[in-house]
C-alpha cells in the first residue's frame, strides 16, 4: 500500500468510496455487497484498485460501471472459491451417520448446495449418496451466484496435485470405497465420473437478492455466511428455514450457527460440532 | 498518555512456548483484550486456547464471527481462518486465500486492527520462520499505533522478529519478560 501522512482523513474517505462503489455496482448490475462483512471486502476492493493501479476506490468504480470485464474481476475478487473435497471430513463424516438415515426414509430427495463455487464439495456429497445408495432417488440443485466458478464446477475437473490431500479427507470422511474409482486422472488433470453429473443441475443463484428455492430435504451452504452481517445472515437463514421441508437439514461451515439468529427456535441442533441443524416438525 | 485499547499479538515458529511465557507473566487483572494470530495446522483442535486460558485471570477463547471484542479476554484466530477486525469492534472470519502461506494470516489481522483501533493499538510481532506480520506492522506505525518485536536474537526462530524490524516500523525490541512487564505497567 502507498503510504500517506494523512491515513485518518483518507480512511474515512475510502470508507465513503466504497459505500457508494457498492451501492453502484447494485444499482447498475444487481449484485448486493451492501451487507457483507466491511473488513474483507475493503481489502478485496483496495487489492484489486492496486493491482490495476488506480488511485482510489472512485476510480475503480468508474472502472466498475464502464468496462464489464472489471466487474467480472471484483465478482471474483468478492466471491470465495477456496474450497476442496471434503472439507472438513468430520462434516461428512456426521452427514453420513446422522442425516443419510433420515434422509433414506424418503422416496425421493431434493438437495440444495447454496454458494458451490467450483463444485469440489458437490461432487463430495454426490459421491456419498452414491455409495449410500441414495442418489438415483436425488437431485442435487448447485447453486452460486459467480457464473464463471459454475462454468468450473460443471466440468468437474480438478488438479491431480490436490487428489492426496482428497484421498486423506474422502477416507476421513468415511468413505467406502478406493477414491480413485470416481475419477480418470490424465497428464496434470483428474476428471470425475460424468456419471456424477447426472442428477446435479448447477444453477445461478444469488442468495442476498434470489428467494426461496425449492421443497428441499437438505441444504448445505458453507462458509458464505461468516462473510455476511447479522441482517443479512438473519435474512439467508430464513431464506433456508423456508426451502427446507420440516424436518429437512440444514448444514452449516464449522465456525456458522444458528446461535441467536432469528431462525434459532425453528431448528433442533443435530450435531454442535458439525453444525448440522433440522427444521422442528412442529 | 494514551490509553491503549487492544493488544494484537502475532506468532509462528516458536510461539506457543512464547506465548505462554508472555501471557503467564501478565498481572492478574490485566484487562486490555488481546487477539492473537498464531499459525497452526488447519487440522489442530481449539487445544492453544484452552492451554493459554489456564495460565492466569485472562479468559482465552477462540474467536467467533460477529463475537464482540471485550475487556480481560485474549482471542485466538481460528485454525485455517484469517480473523479481521470490523469498525464495531466485532470479529469477522474469512476462508479466502493463504496470505504469506498461512491461515490465519498475521498482516491480515493487524492491518484491520490498526485501520479500528489506530494509534490506540499495541501490535507485537514473537518467533516465527516466516515474513508473515511486516506488512501488518508498517501499517499499525502508520496509523500511530506501538509496534513491538521479540528480539531476534532470544527468539526460537529468528525470521519473523527480524522482518518485522526491517520494516522501520518496529519502535521497541525487547525480550519476552519485558515485553508483559511493559504491558504490565501500562495498567496503573
């Protein structure tokens, strides 16, 4: 960062700049930054105004409003993609032996997987109906609001580099099989079983602004609210109280709860650890 | 004289063994709340909290998002998040990219907490086989806050302290001791 004699003045200033930079890009595009989290996405927005070399937050909004293709890179910038398969095993691991049980009672099962980004973890949870025996009675609806991380998840080809440390959390997680039995590895690149696809339907959704989404069994949204404020989390939790069906589950990334949000008297905490809840029947 | 109102605090190589010399030492009563960046494996259980939290009356938790920053704590940036500090003093985790390598990052922390806390926050840089905390350090100086490193030469691991004070933006290089000593005093 450039230093300043005046840090104070020009903070308060930046802080100005992003505001009306946010209330821009939803006013111009429709995506709502408005209530996340401010630390992070000034941060976000201050690297990228570096890395293009501009002098302010007021010129990467100008940016922002004249040439798409630097919206395209403050999506990405303000859109979390750090994911891998089977992030947090023991998630999985409580997936399998506390909601699959549940969930098997059902003829047929609609599944939410809300801010996928590039799909590691919905391939993760496919893999598990399958050898569960659930997935031909599933269907899984990917949803986030970043197009270009969809486009990635769709193929389902990730980098043979990262498959050991997949290997250590598929078997974690309780996985029965060899992992390698769900995926062609060739040169630097490991595709998985187009067969995987069949009943995932990935889709554009954008939770802050997008409403209910379908009669689901079970949502899992990971690691999106922790980058919202209490409004906006109250806002999403109610969103997915009112996609659940009662007695769906909803499963949460390991620092997320529903601890003193508005939605808490309508679930049942089923594993704390984990953060796996399921909406009360009533 | 200023009354300082938050302590971050960042650490690598070395530092539990560091951080429990530094946080033992503090008086009973010590209430400027801490918040500790420390890198850990992604995998380690909340196992240095619950280790710091035993040493004296200073109650140490891992760090919860939108949790609010109080007196007489010390908080720990949770395995394999980045903790920034939010305006209203609150804490926010993100999952985003490694920075420095690590996650927690330290310049993470202590770039958000000098933005909030500014020429009232205390950022001191212990042990550590990294470069991780120099970017965090330039930027509490710049925005008036104390910048303390661990002398290099008394540190398990030497990289950490001595980039921090390559900056410029260290102003007190001091062993451990002193460090909590000096904390210690500005309580009366």
């Amino acid at each position: 960062m450039t230093d300043s004699v005046y840090p104070e003045r020009d903070d308060s200033i930046q802080q100005l700049e992003m505001e009306l930079l946010l209330e821009a890009v939803f006013r111009q595009y429709g995506y709502d930054f408005r209530n996340y989290n401010k630390a992070h996405v000034k941060r976000r927005l201050v690297n990228r105004m570096q890395q293009l070399n501009l002098e302010s937050l007021s010129e990467l909004q100008h940016k922002i409003l004249h040439h798409p293709q630097v919206l395209a890179m403050v999506l990405k910038d303000l859109s979390i993609n750090v994911t891998e398969m089977y992030r947090d095993p023991a998630f999985y691991l409580g997936i399998r032996k506390e909601v699959i049980p549940i969930l098997r009672t059902y003829p047929f099962l609609r599944i939410w997987h809300a801010g996928c980004a590039t799909g590691e973890e919905v391939y993760s949870l496919a893999i598990l109906l399958k050898e569960e025996g659930l997935y031909d009675r599933s269907q899984i609806y990917a949803t986030d609001f970043n197009t270009e991380v969809l486009e990635t998840a769709k193929k389902g080809i990730y980098p043979v580099s990262k498959i050991k440390a997949y290997t250590l959390n598929y078997q974690d997680a309780g996985g029965k099989n060899s992992f390698s039995d769900f995926y062609t590895a060739r040169y630097d690149a490991a595709l998985f079983n187009p067969e995987l696809k069949k009943n995932i339907v990935f889709a554009e959704h954008n939770l802050v602004t997008d409403s209910v989404f379908a009669e689901t069994h079970l949502i899992i949204c990971r690691n999106v609210l922790i980058y919202f404020n209490r409004t906006l989390q109250n806002k999403v939790l109610e969103l997915f109280k009112d996609s659940l069906i009662k007695g769906g589950f909803l499963g949460l990334g390991s620092k997320e709860n529903i601890m003193f949000s508005t939605v808490q008297d309508q679930f049942l905490i089923t594993n704390p650890n984990e953060k796996i809840f399921q909406k009360k029947i009533l | 004289m200023q009354a300082f109102e938050a302590i971050v605090i960042g650490s690598s190589a070395g530092g539990l063994h560091a951080l429990k010399t530094l946080i033992k030492r503090l008086k009973p009563g010590f209430d400027i709340p801490i918040i500790i960046a420390q890198h850990l494996s992604p995998h380690s259980e909340n196992y240095l909290a619950h280790f710091l939290d035993q040493l004296n009356t200073i109650k140490v938790k891992e760090a919860d998002e939108r949790e609010k920053i109080l007196t007489g704590h010390a908080y720990i940036a949770p395995p394999n998040f980045h903790l920034l500090i939010e305006n209203d003093r609150t804490f926010s985790l993100t999952v985003e990219e490694k920075v420095n390598y690590a996650r927690p990052s330290i310049d993470i922390l202590f770039e958000t907490a000098a933005e909030v806390f500014r020429e009232k926050l205390i950022g001191i840089i212990l042990t550590g086989a990294n470069h991780d905390g120099a970017n965090g350090i330039r930027k509490i100086r710049l925005f008036g806050g104390l910048t303390i490193a661990q002398n290099p030469g008394s540190a398990e691991s030497d990289t950490m302290p001595k980039a921090a004070i390559q900056t410029g933006g260290i102003l007190k290089t001091m062993e451990l001791e002193e460090i909590a000593d000096f904390l210690n005093s500005l309580l009366s």
